[in-house]
C-alpha cells in the first residue's frame, strides 16, 4: 500500500500507473492533507465466457450455400431464423 500526496500523483501520474501494471502495488491512495481520499487500481479483466449454441459462422456459411440439407424445407426454416429471411 502507497499513499500519496495530490500534487504527486498529479506529476507522476505515469509513474503509479505503471507500479499498478508491474504488481508492484495493488492499491495506490491519494491523499489530500495527509488523509487518504481516493484510491488507485487495476480494472479487473473480464472473463471471456462460452457461447452456447450453434455458432455464428454456420449460419454464414448456410446462407452462401456452403451447406446443403437433404431436406430443403428444414433448411430453409432454420435459415430462416437466422434473420436473414426467406430470400436466400
């Protein structure tokens, strides 16, 4: 933990920024008449999660007639739902 005062933080702004990128602090407070007011850190990355379902692509690939159905009814209702309508 680094507190600092305001005017520091405001000269080495970058300076911080980069001990909270290198994991050489966690937390960064600034302070403002010697108490701490703020606090500086890293956002937090976001998890990528799994699409579940048929991917995207299939769909494309359906729609410039890459994958054929032996039952073109069928074919032409899940295209359909794929919001590019019926005119394929």
């Amino acid at each position: 933990m680094t507190q600092v005062k305001m005017l520091e933080a405001k000269t080495d702004l970058s300076k911080l920024v980069k001990m909270l990128e290198t994991k050489q602090e966690e937390i960064i407070y600034l302070a403002r008449n010697g108490k701490p007011i703020a606090r500086m850190t890293l956002i937090p990355k976001k998890s990528i999660s799994k699409r579940i379902g048929i991917p995207e692509f299939s769909f494309l690939l359906r729609r410039k007639g890459y994958f054929h159905s032996n039952n073109q009814e069928a074919a032409a209702k899940s295209i359909s739902h794929t919001g590019y309508g019926e005119n394929i």
